[in-house]
C-alpha cells in the first residue's frame, strides 16, 4: 500500500462548522473510516472524491449519524453530535442532507414533502410553511410540480425537490451524496445549477460526487479519500492539474480517460 | 317448523353477539398489533425484546389455552368481575394482535429504508417517522394479510361460545339441544351467518385496497 501523508493546501477554517477528529468506523472487519479528521467552515464548499468502496458515503452518513461512529468525535456548530433520541434529532434538523435515490416521501405531494418537515419538525405555522415550500420550490425550478406526487416528476425534478425539502428546515450545513448519479444525463445539469447557486449563496455544502466539472467550479476544496482515509485535501486547481499523491494521480487518470 | 322463523331472535341475538365480538377484539388486535410492530422496530432493546416476547408467546399458543389462561387465570390473579364477554375480547384481541402485528413488521420492511432515513435526515423523532413515514406506506403491503386475519378472528369467535358468551355458536349449540330441528338446517343458517360477516369484512378491505391504490 502506499501511504501518502495527508496534505493540507486549503486555508485553516477560521469559523469552523463541522468538525470532525479521529473518526473510526467499521463495517465487520472492514475499516471503513480510519482516523477521519476533517474540519469544515462555515460557508465553505468541500467535494468528496475517491474510487468506489472508499468510504466517501459513510462519511458523509457519520456527519448526520445516519451511520454510528466507534471512536473520535463529530461536531457541529460547537455542539458535539448527540448519541440518539430528541438532542439527535433536532441537531439533524440544522443538517440537511440530499441523498442519490431522492428519497422523497412516496405517499405525500411535492408540496407537502417540503412542508412537512417545517410543521412537525420545526413547528411552523402550516401557512407559513407552505408559503416557503412554494418559495423554494420556484426557486429549484419546480413550483409547477407543488400538487404532484414523486413518482409523477423526471428524477432531476425529483432531486430539485429533495433539495427544497432539505433547505426547507433552514440547515447550517447540506450534505450531498452523489446526487447526480442516478440521473440521466440531460437532468444532470439542472441539478448541478441549483447546487451552484446554492453555492454562490454562501451555504456550506459537502458533495461526494463524480462531476468534476462542479468540483473544478464550486469548490472550495477537494477531499480525496481511498480506503476509509483522506489521502489528500487541497483547493480544486492544484488537485486536478497537480495531484500529489499516488493514488490521486492514477484515480484521476482513470476518470479523466474516460 | 323453520328453525329461522321460529328463533329469529336467539339468532340475531347470536349474530350481533358474534358482530360485537369481532368487531372489538379486531379493533384492539389492531391497536396492539400495530404498538406491538412499532416495539419490534424502535431503537428500545428492551421494546424489542418485549415485543419479540409477546409475538412468540402469543402466537404459538392454542387459542382454547388462551382462552382458559384469561378465564381462569385472570381471576386467580385477582383480576375479578370481567365478563365473560370482556375477556374474550382480550383473548382474541391479544391472540390475533401477534399477527397483527407480524404483518405490519412485513408491511414496515417492505417500505424502502431511503424513506425512514430522509425522515431522520429532517430531523424527525422515531415515532414521528415511524407515523408520518413509514407507517403509511406500509398499509399497502399490510393491509391484504390482515383482511385474512380478521376473517380468521371472525371465525375464531366460535372458541368464545365454550366460555359462557352468546354469538352464533352458542345459538347452534342450544339449538342443537332443543330436539325436533334438522341438524343441518341450523348448520346452514349458522353458516350464512357467519358467511354475511366475513363477506363483509373482505368487501372492507377489498375497498381499503382500492382506496389506497389510487391514493399516490
Ligand atoms: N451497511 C453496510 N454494511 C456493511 N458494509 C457496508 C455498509 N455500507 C457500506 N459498506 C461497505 O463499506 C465500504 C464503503 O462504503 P461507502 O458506501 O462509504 O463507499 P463509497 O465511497 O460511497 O462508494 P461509492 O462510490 O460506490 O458510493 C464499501 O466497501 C461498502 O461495501
Ligand atoms: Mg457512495
């Protein structure tokens, strides 16, 4: 195995928002997060790369507890991530999370699939919670859609949807799992669009995914991970035209061939 | 002589014994089956292991013997003064209830976990997901399964006539005793009884089924 120290190009984060130290992980016998230490700003669009298998999901799971970690800890806005119950649920609310299959609510309508969450979660006034649901869904595009339900939209208007159910509760931070990846390609773009102007808004964003053309664009920096590690972190130029580890070059030259 | 015309009241008295009968220990084995289902899926161990414990003791046991257990026993544990009507309710109800229950976990699994995860990914509490969420979308798988189980309770409330509760089958039963009807009439009679119920509840559910197919 070559082991690459892990390099720091990016600036140190002067207001830190997500922090994570010594995170440990295992699926069985598999170490799928090794001593994960990543620390994200407020404000600051970090992009997750590295081959399949490598842990980027989980990673991004851990930072919402979807996933348990073992060791290490995870904290948000200074607050340390709460084991289970009400405290985990009301941090998850400020996370927002966008997943690669949508999972929008089936049995609910885009309006309320947007709604929802603002009245049970944040117990909003159902009027109020409407009247943002219907703001945000103009905003991605799909304000047309409000009445229909998920399986009656495209996938790129489904996911344009999960991403106004998810700024919906107001997050600190959005979480974005290959969000691109299910789609076809000509739904790809209004997807990565409404991404790149949530970006230019100022929201703090972490994307694993595979279109390099957003992490070249919308970036603050780019993290690679290969085997549950972060083999290298560094602003999205330098990483792509001068990759210095091993492993960084042969990923890239693999998907830059193709 | 029509066996029909000459005891129409002990039969409607038996029929609306066997309607009540059903109809209530369906709605608690509903209720129960269902809180039952949501102690097997929550984060709880210890709502689990109750849950898990109340679907293996209940299920694998003969209804007759649950019967006994709630008529003589709840009185020796000094639970006295329940009719015998009240405690074959809570005899069917729990019974059926195991059921109930396992066919709401298969209907719960059958919902894609993306669903319950973008819930938590909101911030919902696990009894929000699990009633906003999850629950809904699991009708659909639950809901023909547990329209055979009530079919199946319906006719269960025939135990109840050894225990001293007036439905249809202690109507045929005394029926039977009276000399002079034909065996056969009364067992007809008794089954068109029987027939109009469970008729009615697989029309119900054919008609559940139908709503929420198109409610999507
Ligand atoms: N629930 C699970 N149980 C067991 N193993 C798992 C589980 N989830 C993921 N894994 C394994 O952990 C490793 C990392 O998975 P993860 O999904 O984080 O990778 P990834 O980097 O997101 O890959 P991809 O690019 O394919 O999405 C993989 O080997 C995967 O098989
Ligand atoms: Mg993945």
């Amino acid at each position: 195995m070559s082991e690459v120290s892990v390099t720091k190009d990016a600036a140190p984060a002067a207001d830190a928002l997500v922090v994570l130290k010594k995170v440990n992980k295992h699926f069985g016998a598999l170490h799928v997060l090794q001593d994960i230490d990543l620390t994200i700003a407020r404000g600051e669009v970090v992009v997750v790369i590295g081959p399949s298998g490598s842990g980027k999901s989980t990673l991004c799971r851990t930072i919402n507890r979807l996933e348990t970690t073992e060791s290490g800890s995870i904290s948000i806005d200074g607050r340390p991530l709460p084991q289970e119950g009400r405290e985990l649920a009301r941090l998850r609310a400020d996370v927002g999370m966008v997943f690669q299959s949508f999972n929008l609510f089936a049995h609910k309508t885009v309006l309320e699939n947007v709604t929802l969450g603002q009245v049970k979660v944040r117990r909003k006034d159902r009027k109020e919670a409407e009247a943002t649901a219907r703001t945000l869904l103009d905003r991605v595009g799909v304000g047309a859609q409000a009445d229909k339900y998920p399986a009656q939209l495209s996938g790129g208007q489904q996911q344009r949807v999960a991403i106004a159910r998810a700024l919906a509760m107001d997050p600190k931070v959005m979480l974005f799992d290959e969000p691109t990846s299910a789609l076809d390609p000509e739904m790809i773009n209004e997807v990565l669009e409404v991404m790149q102007q949530l970006a230019r808004d100022g929201m703090t964003m972490v994307v694993v995914t595979h279109e390099m053309g957003f992490a070249r664009s919308a970036a603050n920096r780019v993290v690679f991970m290969a085997d549950g590690r972060i083999v290298e972190e560094a602003r999205p130029d330098q990483f792509f035209n001068n990759p210095r580890s091993d492993r960084a070059k042969d990923f890239l030259s693999k998907i830059l061939h193709h | 002589m029509d066996v029909l015309s000459d005891n129409f009241a002990m039969f409607r008295e038996g029929f609306i014994g066997t309607v009540e009968l059903t109809a209530l220990s369906a709605l608690l084995a509903l209720v129960l089956g269902t809180a039952v289902a949501a102690f097997r899926v929550s984060p709880v161990p210890a709502l689990r292991i109750f849950g898990t414990a109340w679907v293996t003791l209940l299920r694998n046991t003969p209804l007759v013997l649950l019967f006994l257990a709630v008529t003589l026993g709840l009185p020796a544990l000094g639970l006295k003064g329940w009719d015998s009507f009240w405690l074959a309710v809570m005899a069917l109800g729990c019974y059926t209830s195991a059921f109930v229950c396992e066919a709401v976990r298969s209907g719960i699994n059958a919902v894609p976990v993306g669903q319950a995860e973008a819930a938590r990914s909101i911030g919902m509490t696990f009894g929000q997901t699990l009633t906003q969420i999850v629950l809904p979308q699991a009708t659909r798988t639950a809901i023909p399964p547990i329209g055979s189980l009530m079919i199946a309770l319906a006719k269960n409330t025939a135990i109840a006539s050894g225990f001293n509760v007036t439905e249809l089958g202690s109507v045929q039963k005394s029926l039977n005793a009276d000399a002079g009807y034909n065996i056969y009439v009364i067992f007809l009679w008794i089954a068109v009884c029987y027939i109009i119920i469970t008729f009615a509840i697989s029309g119900l559910f054919r008609l559940l089924e139908n709503r929420l197919a198109v409610a999507r």
